[in-house]
C-alpha cells in the first residue's frame, strides 16, 4: 500500500491529461479500483479524478460506476466525486449515473451525501433535461434540509453550533438550480427557505455563509414577494457587519438584486450612501455602482447631493466614471432645468479636470435653451471662474457664456440669485487674465477671444476702445490660431464695422443633444452597437508592410490608442479588395463631410470671418433617435445580439445613385438590467469602399431597453462589391470593461 500510495501521488502531481503518458496507467487504475483493500480502491479514485481525460473517463466510467453501489461509505463518496469529474470532461456519460442517484440522496452518511449533492448540481448545470428528471427530489432535498435544521446528522459535522453548514449550502445551492424557473418546485421551498433566513444564527461567519446561499437562492427562483424583502433585508445586515468580505459581497448582490426588487433595496438606501465612506477602496467601488442604480426620479435631488459630496474626495481611479454617471443621471432624471444646470456646474467645480468634452458642449446647448436660466448661469460661472480660473472645462464654459451673456451679468437683475453687482471692466478684467493665464490652453483662449469680441456689441461705448485694444494685442501672436482670429475681429472693428452687430448676435436656439454624445476618433463609427460576431472569427494579425501614416486607424482598431491622421481618399484595391486587405490599406475615414468655406468677403478678412464664433459654435445636435422604415427591397437585419446587447441595422438606399451609396441607420438597446457606458464602435472596410459616418447620440446606452443609441453610416460602393466590415465593439458594464471584435460578411444582397 505505501508505494502504491507514493505512486499514485507522484501520477497526481507530475501528470495531467495534456500528456499523452499519462493513458498508461489506465489498466492500473482499472485493477486497483477493483482491489479488495478499500484504501488502495481508494486511491486509484482519488487519482482518477485529479488527472483523468475524456479516453480515460470512458474507459473507466463503468468501474466508477459498479463502486456508486459498494456498502462502502469511503468509496461511494470518492467514486461520487470521480463521477463528478467525469461528468464535466464527459458530460454524455452522466446518462449511466443518474438511476442511482435517487438512493444516494437518500443516504444518512454525511460524506456520501454531500458528493451526491454535488454530483447532482453538476449534472443538472450541465442538462436542462436532467435538471427537469431531479425536480421530483425537491421534496426529499427539502425534507432533508428541515432535518438539519432541527437536529442535524451528527454532532461532529457542526460547526459553531451550526448544524452541518456545508452540507446546508450544498443542498441550497442545489435547490437553487432546480427551482431557477419552475414555478411548483419553487412553491415546494419556500417555507424552508423562510425558516432558513429566520432561524440561523448570525453572529458566526458559518450562519452568514448559509444565509449568503438562502439569498441567491431566494432571489433565483420564483420566489413569493415577501420572501424576496426578507432576503434583501439579510443583505442589509451584512452591510452593517464589522467583516469587510461580508460587506463586499452584499453589495455585490444587491447590485444584482436592484432590478428584480427595487423598493426592497431601497430601503437601505442609507447604509449603502454609509459604505461610501468605508477605508477599503472596493467596498467604495461597490457602493458607488449601487447608489448610482438606486437613484429613482423621487429621490434624485438627495442621492446626486450624496454622490458629489462623495465625489469631492473620491479616489481618482473612481472620479471619472462617477463624473460621467453623474452626468447621465442629472441629464436623464433632472426635475427641472434649472437644478440640471446647477448640478452640473458643481460637477464641473468638484471633478473639472475629469469631465469630458461632449458635457462642456452639452452645458452649453442646455444654457442656450432655458433662457429664464441665462441669468442665473452666466452669474454662477463668472463667480467660479473668478474664484478659480485653472479648471479649464469650467473656464471654457464661463468665458463662453460670458460672451453671449455679458450684458445679463452686468446688469445685475437675477431673481434667482443673491445678486451680485458686477461692473464692465470687472468682467474684461477676468477675460484678459483668462487669455493670459498659463494655465489657460489655446482652445481656452480662442474661446475668450471670441467672448471679448462679442462684449464689443453688449457693452457700453466706453468699454469698446478696451475691447479693442486687448483684441489687437493678439495680431502678432506666435499661435497662428489667436493671430488670426485678432486681425479677423480687428478688422470688423475698421472695414467692416457695419456687420459687426449682425454677425455678433446672439446664438440661436439649438437642439438639445445629449450629455454623452461624442465625435469619436478619425476612421472610426462610435457609439453604436458592434456587427455580429458570428461565424467569421477575427482573423490573427498577420505580417503587413508598413502602411502611412493616414492608413494608421487600422491599428487603433486593432487595439493601438494612437489616433489616426486625416482620413485619405478612397482609393480602389488593386487586388478586388482580399479579406485579409482588412488588416492593411483600409479606408476608416469617419468624420462627417466638412462644411463648405465661406466666400471671403474682402482681400483683408481672408475668408476667415465665419470663423468669429470657432469653438464658440454650439455642438451639432444628435441625429434623430427613429429608426427609419427599411429601404425597399432591403430588410433589415439584426447584426449583433449577445449578453442582452442588440443591434439593428436598418437600410436606405436611393436607386440609380452614381455611387452605390447605401445609408446604414443604427439602433443599438441594451436589455440588460444595469446601463452601458463608454460605448464605443469601431469599423474598418477594404480601399474599395468609402466610409461617412455622423455623430452618435451617445455612448450611454440606458438598461432594460428604455432607450437607444443610433447612429448613421454611409457606405459608398461604386465598384458594387459585395460589403464586408471588420468591427470592434467597446464599453463598460458594472465596472467591468468588455471588447468584441469580428467581421461582418453577410449583408443583404442588394446592399
């Protein structure tokens, strides 16, 4: 027996089943399995199990099977748990199994009956039909754990005073599976649930690990309404567990569980805001992602004022998604206007440096279409810039609106808010140590710039000299940005003094475009669902001759950050356009066709002059969100659909286009309970093809399909070759970051 027992171990550490070896100790293990000395049968199980393949496991599965009926308690459990193996490796062979399982569940032996549960999990995890065959022995499971309850199999297997717990969480995991979905088999355990969740004790670890299992188990199946509130109040005890794991995995289940109950969760709304100020960073993480899925349109002012008071001194790592949720909150559920713009300017004071570009445009068309509030924003962002002028995303918006809303902030009348006396030269002082800031980028200064020249036509006569003079200080600057926009707006001063009060009127109400809406890098469509990844798997990269510098989006798509020079022109592949072209010489261009220049209005102005609002113009609004009626003759086609994500892409297509240009209109849902964020979608075609794509209307795709992000494509095919795209699909969801790449080659025909 002890070199046989140092054989064996030695086939258990130094083997497995990628080495073809190991298949010669098969008839060893066959006789030993069949030896006579329990201990050496035993050990040939033991082995089997660690190290057996899919020709061993058919080779042997009778063997293990002849030992499920020995009146040997020590080999039932260890031929139980080489069962268990071999279903996993073999799952057709669990069939041979499963007539004597209803007798090991029967079984008074605590080892043997803890295998056989296990035995059965793995069984029913693995086949629908036989989850359906042991839903009969819910009953007899159910009985059992009573049984543990009240008195337990023997006193040895306790723990703390707990009756058994392992044996307890097997079985609940168990029932848990056989209830996920059946109504009768739920109903059978709902009682013993109930006295589970309310008779153990939880001031040991071993009570909140069965607790723990009751809960998932409560929360999988069909269980009854108040059995689901008794389960989410478990939780909320273990948020008030001094144990920092028990904290962490409370708030990851009801993070599960918000959707399925959320005014049960609700309830513990405080102690998870309380978990915001614990020391470990992942419980903080937790309770940041729960406390955003519990903000409800009742209670939306307290949460968003609990999580930016958390956001003042949040750790970096979490500001910039809770800035970005943040946003998406105060845009989808603000109760009024004027506490959307209030919220969001104390984001931009607390997190400035993490708030994206898309939300300083965002701020900006929501400023423009509340007029009642121009007001009351130009007199909060002048007193913040004031106060503070480092924080470039909030200076680009003060200096912005205090351009187009100069005259309301000098003129004190804010209903409002506590008036503030503000003279004009106050105001062009603050302009003037914006553009000479260090802190301040160029884009920075454009923008106050252009805010100084539209103050020419707000204020008083007596300013204008001051006007422009700071203005032509600008004429000789080394950044030819600023020297440009100085001798454009010098010269509306002197040539063209008579359109400078038209061209400087106030912007013009816009569309609302969302937060989240984002002009996405050169050469890639964003903010769209991905194309299916279907049969087509993406193909290895393979060695390419360097492409130019204008062809580099294909690595940015490929996983490369750095983004792509200006798009080239489509060019016709030499070759037809070969799959493989899409690894090297592809057209992404992306970007929406460019307005076309101005007509010059004078040999001085250079044809610049509409450049006098630059980066003051407001963003360009979203496309509309509707999904168009598919073209005719062209259906429309679902292109992705995994993980509760779907995308459809819907035709238009003009006859006898010179051409062959197709429109794409693309709806992306997100039917999963917790929303999508950072939604990102990329796509690359062979030279033949010519890519446009317009702006998406966001990258914030809302759960449970109550909202959509689309986007719209033009594909040109004047070669008319059969479509084909290589995509890749990028964004976040529940913290967690997940990417999809693959081709698309099985477009419609007339595509």
């Amino acid at each position: 027996f002890s070199d046989k027992r140092i054989g064996y171990l030695g086939a258990m550490l130094l083997l497995d089943e990628r080495q073809d070896v190991h298949v010669l100790v098969t008839n060893s293990l066959k006789n030993d399995m069949n030896h006579s000395n329990q201990f050496i049968a035993g050990l040939a199980l033991s082995t089997l199990g660690s190290i057996c393949s899919q020709e061993m496991s058919r080779d042997l599965a009778g063997e293990v099977e002849k030992l499920l009926k020995s009146s040997v308690t020590y080999l039932k459990k260890k031929a139980l748990l080489c069962a268990r193996r071999i279903v996993q490796k073999v799952p057709e062979l669990m069939e041979m199994f499963i007539p004597h399982m209803r007798a090991l569940l029967s079984e008074r032996n605590h080892g043997v009956l803890i295998t056989a549960v296990s035995l059965v999990t793995e069984m029913c995890l693995q086949s629908p039909d036989v989850r359906s065959h042991f839903r009969k022995q819910v009953s007899n499971l159910v009985r059992t754990l009573k049984n543990l309850l009240m008195a337990g199999f023997s006193s040895e297997h306790d723990v703390s005073g707990v009756g058994d717990p392992f044996l307890q969480v097997k079985i609940l995991h168990l029932l848990r599976v056989l209830g996920k979905g059946d109504h009768d088999s739920s109903d059978a355990m709902n009682d013993v649930l109930a006295q589970v969740a309310t008779n153990t004790e939880t001031s040991k670890n071993v009570g909140n690990a069965i607790l723990y299992e009751t809960v998932l188990c409560i929360m999988d199946i069909k269980a009854e309404t108040g059995l689901r509130v008794l389960a989410v109040n478990i939780l909320g005890r273990f948020l008030l567990n001094s144990d920092k794991n028990i904290r962490y995995v409370a708030l990851n289940t009801l993070l599960k569980t918000v959707n399925v109950d959320n005014q049960a969760v609700q309830r513990h709304r405080s102690t998870v805001l309380d978990c915001l100020k614990d020391p470990d960073i992942s419980i903080r993480r937790r309770a940041v992602e729960l406390s955003i899925a519990l903000v409800t349109p009742s209670n939306v002012r307290g949460m968003v004022k609990e999580l930016i008071a958390f956001l003042e001194k949040a750790d970096m790592e979490l500001k910039s998604s809770l800035v970005s949720d943040l946003l998406a909150l105060a845009e989808k559920l603000a109760p009024n206007k004027r506490w959307h713009v209030e919220t969001v300017l104390r984001i931009l004071e607390v997190a400035p440096g993490y708030v994206r570009e898309e939300a300083v445009s965002s701020l900006i068309a929501l400023v423009m279409n509340a007029s009642e509030l121009n007001t009351f924003a130009v007199m909060r962002l002048y007193t913040a810039c004031h106060n503070d002028i480092t924080h470039q995303a909030l200076v680009q918006i003060g200096a912005w609106c205090i351009g187009e809303y100069g005259d309301l902030l000098v003129s004190g009348q804010c209903e409002e808010e506590e008036p503030i006396t503000v003279s004009e030269n106050e105001v062009l002082d603050l302009l003037e140590t914006i553009l000479i800031s260090p802190h301040s980028s160029l884009s920075t200064q454009g923008i106050a710039l252009t805010a100084l020249m539209k103050l020419s036509t707000r204020f008083s006569g007596a300013s204008l000299e001051r006007v422009r003079s700071l203005i032509a200080q600008y004429g000789q600057n080394m950044e030819v940005e600023l020297q440009q926009r100085s001798c454009e707006y010098s010269q509306l001063f002197t040539a063209y003094n008579e359109l400078r009060g038209p061209l400087l009127e106030r912007m013009p109400v816009v569309e609302l475009s969302t937060q989240s809406a984002e002009t996405g890098e050169a050469g890639a469509i964003e903010d769209t669902a991905a194309a299916p990844i279907q049969a087509a798997p993406v193909a290895a990269p393979v060695a390419v001759a360097p492409a130019p510098a204008q062809e580099a989006s294909l690595l940015d798509l490929l996983g490369d950050s750095t983004p792509a020079a200006a798009p080239p022109a489509s060019q016709p592949s030499s070759g037809g356009g070969d799959l493989l072209d899409l690894l090297g010489g592809l057209d992404m261009s992306a970007p929406a066709q460019p307005a076309a220049p101005a007509p010059s209005m004078g040999g001085g102005l250079g044809g610049g002059l509409l450049d006098l609002l630059g980066d003051m113009s407001a963003p360009a609004p979203a496309p509309v969100a509707v999904a168009p009626a598919a073209a005719a003759g062209i259906p429309p086609m679902t292109a992705f659909e995994r993980n509760g994500v779907k995308v459809m892409f819907n035709f238009e297509k003009v006859p006898n286009n010179p051409n062959n240009v197709v429109t794409l209109n693309v709806v992306t849902t997100n039917a999963n309970p917790m929303p999508i964020s950072d939604y990102t979608f990329s796509v690359a075609v062979p030279k033949v093809f010519q890519l446009n794509v317009q702006a998406a209307s966001g990258n914030f795709v809302p759960p449970s399909n109550s909202g959509a992000v689309t986007q719209i494509i033009q594909v040109a095919n004047p070669q008319r070759q059969p479509l084909r795209m290589r995509v890749r699909l990028q964004y976040n969801m529940g913290g967690s970051p997940v990417v999809e790449q693959g081709e698309i080659n099985d477009f419609p025909p007339q595509v």
